[in-house]
C-alpha cells in the first residue's frame, strides 16, 4: 500500500510550488465563496427578519418607522432606536418586544404611561395591525408593511 | 409572506468546496509523503468529517452556515497543520478535539440561540462561574493553571471565557433594573460583572497566566463600552478623560506591582539572550524567515523541536512548512468567525453582546499569540483559536463560536409561552 | 437582488423599507469593525516586519550561508559557499585582514561589515546560494605589491581618485584564511588588522597638511617665495634643537627645495614664523579631519569599515611639540588611508576628494543585481587653489628625486616616521602621492615598517603599484 512519492519533487522541481499553490488557491477559492455567500446571507437573513417579524412597521404622521430588532426601545434618549424629542415623552418610555412571532410593547417607567387604543397598559400588551399606541402627543400606528 | 426570492448559496455547495479545499492540501500532503497508513488516516479523517458536518448540518438546520462552513474548513486546515509538523503523523487528539469543538458550538448555538433565555439563565452563568474560580483556586496545583486529572489535563481558565462572555452581555431590559442602597443608584447587573471582572484580573494575576489578563479586560472593556452607549446621554468628554485616567492609573499600579519576571519580560532583548528567555522567539522569527513565502515545504520543518511550537509559537510552525503567506491566510480565515456578525447582525442586545464579547477575546488571543511570538509584544502563552493544540482551549473556542451562530440565526420564541402571554 | 427588494415593497409607498438592525443594535457590529481593522492593520505591519527583517533574523541567528566576494576582474577574494581551505594556501593572503571573512576573529573587514549584504537569502527566493559582491580590488596588482614587500612589513593602499574605486589594499603581515586560526597565538602581531585603516606617525608626509595650511592662510606666492636657511640642525624660541636628517644642512633654501629635501628646520621655522598663525593652522588641520588637541573628529567610513579620524596636538607655536607635531612627529598619528584621501583631493585639484568606495555590486538571491557604486564627494578639506599649488611642488618633488616615477605623471611626498613602540624605537618608511597618468589616475599612500637603508624602498613599491594597476585597469 506504501507509496514513496519523493522521487517526484526531485524529478520535477516545480511540482511543489504547484502543489501548494494549487492548496492555497482552492482554500483562498473555498474562503471567497464563503463571503459571496455571506453577502447572500444578510439579505436572506433581511428577508427571515421580515418574517419574522409579520413586517409590521409604525407609522407616526408622514414618518414611518421599521422594527429592525427583538427589541426596540422607545424615548428621548439619544440612544432610542426611535426617538421622538418631546418633553412628555420619557427618556425611556417603552420597548416593544418580539417574541414567538408576535410583537409586544410595554411601559418601562414612562411619566405619562403608554396608551394602546386608549386604553394605558399596565403590562406587556401584545400588538396587532391597525393599532394605535400614544406615547405623550405621538400617535403611533401599526402597520403591516410587507406581506 | 412569500418565500425569499435572494437564493442563498446552497449548504451543501459550500461544504463541497470545503471539502475540494481540504483534498487540496491532501494532494500537497501526499505529494510530500507518500501514500502510506498515516496518510490515508488523515485523508478519511479530514474528508468524512467535511461529509458528516454537512450532514448533521443540513439535518439540523440550514441557517446562518458562515460560522459552520468556517469551522469546519480551519479545524479541517488546523487537523492537517498539526498532523504534518516535521513529519507526517496522524493527530488523533487534535482531530477528536476539533470535533468535539464542532459539537460544543451545536451544543452552546442550541443554548444561547434564544437571547431571552439565555439571559434569563445569568445565575447559572455566575455559578458556573464561581465554580470554575474555586476549581481554579483549590483544584490546580500550586499557582497552576490545570488541573490534572491523570488521563486528562483540564485548563478551567479556558472555559472561564466564554462563561464570561456570557456574563458580559446584558440586554437592555437588565439595564434598565436599578438598585439603590443608601442613595447610591446602580445596576445589579452592571455591579456583578464588575465584581466578576475584578475576580478573574485578580485571579489570573495571583496564577501568573497573564496571558488571559488582556483577553478577559478586553471582553469585560467591550461590555462596558455597549452598557454605556445604551443608558449614557452622550459620552461626555468629561467621562472619556476620567476613564483614560483610570486606565492610566490602574496600567501604573500593575506595572509597578507586577512581579519581576513579568517586568524582566517586558524589557527583555531576544537577540541578547537568544539561549533562554529569548529563545522561542528566536527560533520563530528565524523558522519564518526560512519559510519565506511558500515554506519549507510540507514535514520539513525543524521548529517543532521547540517548546510550545505546536501552542503558543504555531503561527511560526505554520510559516514554516507552509509559507508565510499560507499562514496569513489562515489568520485571516479565523478573522471570519467574528466577522460574520457584519454580515448578518445580531437582533437582540443580549446576542450583540455576545458577538463583541466572542469578537475580543478571539482577536486579542490571536493578537496576543501572534505579535507575542513574532517578538512586537510581550510573549505570553496563550492559543490561537482552532489552531493550536489544547483540548480546553478548542472546546471553549467551539463555545464562543456558538455564540456567534445564535447571533446569527437567533430564535425569538419562549419568552411567550413562558409568561403565557397578554 | 437589491432592486427586486425595494420592488416587492412597493406597498409602503411613503417609505423606503429597511429592515436592517437599527443603530443600537449595530454598536456591537463598529466595535467588532474596530477590532478587525485594528488586528488587520497590525498583521500588515506583522508582515512587514517580518519580510524586511528576516535576513537580520537569519545573520544573527547565524543561519545563513554567505556567497563570494570578487575582484574587478572575477578573482575570487572571499568564498563562504564552500570551506576556504578548499583554495590553495596564499590565493587569500593579500587580502586577509581587508576583506576578511565570516569567522568573526576580525571585525573591521568588508565581510564582517556587510555581513547581511553578502548573506545568500532572502525572503522571496530563500537560499539559493548565488550572492555575489562585486569589488573594484585588483587582486592581481594587490598580490603584485604584497610581494614587493618582500620580508618587510607595511601597508599600502590606492585608489582611483577619479572614480573612487579602491584599487589596491594591502596589509602585511597578514593571516591566510585558508588556514584558518589554530595558530592564532603564534601569528605575528598586526596579523589579523588592515593597517591602511589604523593612524600611524606620518612622519614627513605631514609638512603636505603644513603647507596646505600655509597656503591657504597666506597665499601660494608668499609662501613659495619664503626662505630660510638649514644647517643641519636648528634652535627654537625656546632653546630645543630640530635636527635635520642631512647632518650637513640644506643651506639656503625655498619652498620646492625644502619640501624636496624633506627639510625640518625649514618647515619648524615656517611654524615658528606666525606667517601663518598657529589657530589658522590649527583651523585647516580641523578642516582636513584631524582632532587637534583632543577636539572631536568624525571618524571615516568606508563600506562599513570604520577609520578612527587623524589627530595631533598643536598648543603653542614656539614650542618644540607643536612644531614637532606640525612636522609629521611625536603625536601626531594619521591613517594611511587619511593620507590617501587627502591625495585624492589633491590631485583632482578641488581641495574634496571622491569618497573611496570598494563595493561596486551585489547580485542577490534570485539573481537581481544592484549597484552599490556612489559618486559621493567628501566635504571641502582644503581650498582648490592650496590643491592646485600643492600638486605642483609635489610634481617637482618626484623631478628631484623620483625619476623611476616620472612616466606616471607623479606627485609624491615621502617621510620617515619616528615611532616609540612602548620604549622600543624605530623608523617607519612612508610614500603618499598621486598619479595624474589618464591611464592610472591614482591616489596612493605606502608605508614599509622598521625600514634599513638596504630595504625595497617606498618608491620601488610605488613603481610596482603603478605599473601593475596601469596593467590591470
């Protein structure tokens, strides 16, 4: 079964730099394919979030916000993922959450409360289409926006 | 909803490219060695591990295949690197460890992969934590960092990262817990990693390893900076000057605390002493300027003679019998696992914590073995991920890396069912 | 892909739809950027480093192979691709202690300074055994006047003043390298150390700094007009004698005989005189690179090998260790490659002579050939008029005296150096000049150790030097 190759690279002195550049080439090849293919992925994983996410969206006016994650935090700080600079509203007024599926906003120490269809939640409150949630003088409307 | 219309690049595509790239350095191998037992051990190692990853893979799920699809190529490269230095000879351990490494980041994926639970298990991640810095404590030898349990060697400081990087991660929920004792208002959450940070920078510091000194502060600085940016107004001049100053102050303290053979290290000329201190730098700077570009060529190395050239100096051993460009490329390869998250990014707060958590320690283990070895910094002995040999240090690897998998392909689910929703 | 995105959401018409994480989230994403880039640009430097360091690594580590050097026509000087006791004894023995080799018993050689120059790697092509360094040497005129010295020991060094090509180096004694160093304790003393590089009492070739001196701060015309009267023995302000080597005396006499005659009372009273004040002279000498009275001087440089500067001490006119000193005696110490140097600056008559130079070429691993040849020109050492005037008293010297020079178109300067070798005392013979031949324009300095009456001479060995260099040019 044993098979003694050196003869070979004595033989053809180029054999070697061939072999490992032909190593080094379909590795580099493999490592290419593997960033092509993560580029793909972002915009798969883009298209996984909208689903995950039922798409919904809120709509504040002309302006028109996406939900780009689990949790998306609501307020006057400069951090807010959505930020309105209103006196009324707190620094950190709400998060909305997603979680099986479903989205849900809840009051993390708002002054002037959270208030979904005019009722002002006590607890997490699950969210659906057409909602309209107050944060301070803000109507916020959920909105599907990909389906 | 419609079904995506972007095609991804199919799983078993990409494995098969894998699998082209390993046969490739097989060819190389076995243009090198010969056809012989050890040989063929290698090839069907190597090559059935591609074929069974890409199976249990496409079984599992067919999500976030970045990080799988680079773990299996580097321990595929890392199994052939390792079983060819300065001749051909099977590395069982080594393959049985990359495996199983493979397995810890199914393992750790399947764990993590919900950011709410995963964080709402953080009292298990402080036990664990503690256990493993009392194992540390009472359980290795005097001032040691293993523990050795007489057919194994176990590093628990190894397995103290990625619990730590656990801890590390806070979501923004967690944040927003304020404590207040005597008028003082503070986040328990923010507290404990603090205490937990003080406790590894003390503990490594009274074991001597600190070669993991700067990979736990570079991890316990990244959370920090995240926690900051979430409840901060802005980042004041004010602040970042009073915090340089801190750094300033606490990198005097420990210079001037730090024991002899550290500062010895610190000022140490490797060319000067090129019979002891300096003498595995020596030796790699010199194994590489062998190398040059393409190596010496494949088990031809004389590195291996020297101490460690399988851990801390491998980026050498590598350069060696490889080239240095192989080596690079390798490096880079690595570079990829913390890199994914650019490309899909975390959804969750929880699970970006976690992937700047994976992405320092990773980088700063690779910078630390490198730069050390090749004499720009400090020597330390740590490991490059996947790269080195080490059981404990592969099997966390495979943990963090798992990490990034669940940052990648995150499942939203149980809180509801939990809390039974509204 | 994009552009089929943005079209299935065309539903949200108000609103572009971007479903990407949102800023807070992203954090973790710049932090992880920051670390890449970070580590990236660290792994270039890494590689850098590495790349232009590695021959460094492998000289020091002592890994590495060296190739050959080679005279200007191919004859090999030093060969570190095979041992050298491969060549026969005495194929090196001219040039052991200049070129040298890489056992590391001498320092000062073109091996040992160019050690990472002639080290057969690099890092692209790795160790392929083909360095080459090429030099300007005539081994077959070097090996001509090492045999001319026949028993007598000495050096002698040449180069073309023109060009700056080091011609010819000689060193004697000198080790053989093809013999290697087991007999390192019994080799004669000066064995292992070219001499052309080491300041040694000039002797009367100092009266050319004089009266470079001279001219420059008093002008050619009064000084060429002075004369001064030689009895054979003379007493200074301060009652000390300066004996002349003609017991008899010169007589009356102007500069062209004096200098010809190589007469010391003449060029003490010259001294003595303040025609030129003592600080002007003091002020040319420095300019010429000698350290007068302990003053910093730089030291030469030449491919590396280092040439400690000329010194002397010079304190007060009237007195007999200045004028001794100003004479070429006592204290004062110069290279014979100083010497040369000088003699190059001369002859080209601009008062900066062409930095001498060995190296004319290294062929690296992997076959590319690089120049090492710079046309650098030292600072200006003395005026060009001084030069000028200077070339033609030395021209007229070589009428006097020389005739067996006169069809190189020579100018020369002879002196003996009186030399106090810890109590033991001796006279050295030393020649410096220049040819103005086309064929051979040379700048030379030789000196013949302990030399008697009946010895070879300076200007045997100057004529053999000539003659062999216009050959082998």
């Amino acid at each position: 079964m044993e098979v003694d190759l050196s003869p070979l690279f004595e033989q053809y002195p180029l054999l070697r730099e061939a072999a490992t550049a032909f190593a080094v080439i379909f590795v580099n090849f493999c490592a290419l394919v593997i960033l092509i293919a993560a580029a793909r992925e972002r915009r798969r994983g883009d298209h996984r979030w909208i689903k995950e996410g039922k798409g919904y969206m809120l709509s504040c006016g002309s302006e028109c916000y996406t939900l780009g994650a689990a949790e998306i935090l609501i307020g006057r700080h400069p951090c807010a993922d959505i930020r309105f600079d209103d006196k009324e509203i707190s620094r950190f007024h709400a998060l909305l959450t997603l979680s099986n599926g479903k989205w849900h906003i809840e009051d993390i120490g708002a002054h002037n409360g959270v208030i979904v269809n005019g009722v002002r939640i006590q607890q997490r409150c699950r969210l659906h289409q057409n909602d309209v949630i107050t944060i301070g003088k803000r109507h916020l409307t959920v909105i599907k926006g990909v389906i | 909803m419609a079904k995506s219309s972007v095609k991804p690049i199919s799983h078993p595509f990409l494995l098969l490219l894998v699998l082209i790239a390993h046969t490739a350095m097989m060819v190389l191998v076995v243009l090198s060695f010969g056809v012989d037992a050890e040989v063929i051990k290698l090839a069907a190692a190597v090559l059935s591990a591609d074929l069974v990853g890409s199976v249990i893979l496409q079984i599992i799920h067919r999500e976030a295949c970045t990080v799988d699809t680079v773990l299996l190529l580097i321990t595929g490269m890392s199994t052939i690197y390792q079983s060819c230095f300065g001749g051909l000879e099977f590395d069982v351990k080594h393959f049985a460890f990359c495996m199983a490494s493979f397995v810890m980041c199914q393992i750790s994926y399947a764990v993590t992969r919900n950011p709410y639970r995963a964080e709402k298990l953080k009292p298990l991640w402080y036990t664990l934590f503690f256990i493993l810095v009392f194992c540390i404590l009472f359980l290795t030898g005097s001032r040691g960092i293993w523990i050795d349990l007489g057919f194994i060697t176990i590093q628990p400081s190894e397995f103290v990262k990625p619990v730590f990087v656990l801890i590390c991660a806070s979501s923004i929920h967690t944040q927003l817990k304020k404590s207040e004792i005597a008028g003082f208002h503070f986040v328990p959450d923010n507290l404990m990693l603090l205490l937990c940070t003080v406790v590894i920078a003390g503990l490594q510091w009274w074991c001597r390893d600190l070669g993991s000194l700067p990979t736990f502060i570079a991890a316990a600085g990244c959370a920090m900076l995240l926690r900051f940016c979430y409840l901060r107004e802005k980042v004041s001049l004010r602040l970042i000057v009073f915090l340089a100053a801190c750094g300033v102050g606490v990198a005097i303290f420990a210079w001037k605390l730090a024991p002899g053979y550290v500062q010895e290290r610190l000022h140490s000329d490797i060319w000067a002493d090129m019979s002891s201190t300096g003498y595995q730098q020596v030796k790699a700077l010199t194994a590489i300027a062998e190398g040059g570009w393409f190596g010496k060529g494949v088990g031809n190395g004389t590195l291996i003679h020297v101490a460690a050239a399988r851990t801390d100096i491998v980026f050498s051993t590598i350069c060696e019998e490889w080239g240095l460009f192989t080596g690079m490329m390798t490096v880079v390869l690595v570079l990829f696992l913390p890199g994914a998250i650019l490309t899909v990014p975390p959804r969750s707060y929880y699970h970006s914590g976690l992937a700047l958590g994976v992405a320092a320690v990773f980088i700063v283990q690779m910078a630390l073995n490198i730069f050390g070895s090749c004499n720009l910094i400090p020597f330390t002995g740590v490991t490059i991920p996947f790269i080195s040999q080490g059981g404990s240090s592969m099997l966390a690897s495979g943990i963090l890396a798992g990490f990034l998998k669940a940052a990648q392909a995150p499942v939203l689910t149980d809180r509801q069912t939990q809390k039974g929703g509204k | 892909m994009a552009y089929r995105t943005s079209k299935r959401i065309q539903r949200v018409p108000s609103h572009e739809l971007d479903i990407s994480a949102p800023r807070s989230m992203r954090r973790a994403g710049t932090g992880t950027k920051l670390l890449l880039t970070a580590f990236s640009a660290a792994l270039i430097y890494l590689a850098y480093v590495l790349v232009s360091q590695s021959a460094a690594y492998m000289t020091k580590s002592g890994k590495t192979t060296y190739g050959k050097v080679l005279d200007r026509k191919g004859d090999v000087l030093f060969d570190g691709t095979q041992p050298l006791s491969n060549y026969p004894w005495g194929q090196f023995a001219d040039v052991g202690n200049f070129i040298g080799d890489t056992s590391g018993q001498m320092t000062n050689t073109i091996v040992a300074r160019n050690s990472s120059l002639l080290a057969n790697y690099s890092f692209s092509y790795g160790n392929d055994g083909t360095t080459v360094l090429e030099t300007s040497l005539s081994h077959a005129a070097n090996r001509a006047v090492y045999n001319a010295f026949g028993s007598k020991n000495g050096t002698a060094i040449a180069y073309n003043w023109q060009t700056g090509e080091l011609l010819v180096c000689v060193s004697k004694p000198c080790v053989d390298i093809t013999k290697g160093y087991a007999d390192i304790d019994t080799m004669p003393s000066g064995s292992l150390l070219c001499k052309a590089f080491y300041p040694t009492v000039p002797g009367s070739t100092q009266k050319v700094s004089t009266l470079l001196a001279a001219y420059q701060y008093a002008g050619a015309e009064t000084i060429n007009a002075l004369e001064y009267n030689c009895t054979g023995e003379w007493t200074n302000a301060t009652g000390d004698v300066i004996k002349c080597h003609q017991s008899y005396g010169h007589g009356n006499q102007n500069l062209v005989t004096a200098f010809a005659n190589s007469c010391n009372p003449y060029f003490a009273q010259l001294v003595q005189s303040d025609i030129v004040p003592l600080n002007d002279i003091i002020n040319a000498y420095a300019r010429m690179g000698y350290s007068v009275n302990d003053s910093p001087a730089e030291s030469l440089e030449m491919n590396g090998i280092v040439i400690p500067p000329a010194s002397t001490v010079l304190r007060d006119s009237h007195q007999f260790e200045t004028q001794w000193g100003a004479l070429g005696q006592g204290r004062t110490l110069v290279s014979p490659y100083q010497l040369m140097l000088w003699q190059g600056a001369i002859a080209n008559g601009t008062g900066c002579a062409v930095q001498p130079g060995l190296l004319t070429a290294v062929t690296k691993s992997g076959g590319t050939k690089h120049s090492l040849q710079s046309h650098k020109l030292t600072d200006q050492m003395f005026s060009s008029a001084a030069a000028q005037s200077i070339q033609k008293v030395m021209t007229q010297n070589v009428q006097y005296n020389y005739g067996a020079l006169q069809p190189y178109n020579c100018g020369v300067k002879s002196g003996t150096a009186q030399v106090n070798d810890n109590g033991r005392q001796y006279e050295n013979s030393l020649l410096t000049g220049f040819s103005l031949d086309e064929q051979c324009p040379v700048a030379f300095c030789i000196m013949i150790e302990e030399r008697e009456s009946w010895d070879v001479s300076t200007g045997q060995i100057a004529s053999v030097l000539l003659s062999t260099l216009k050959e082998n040019l």
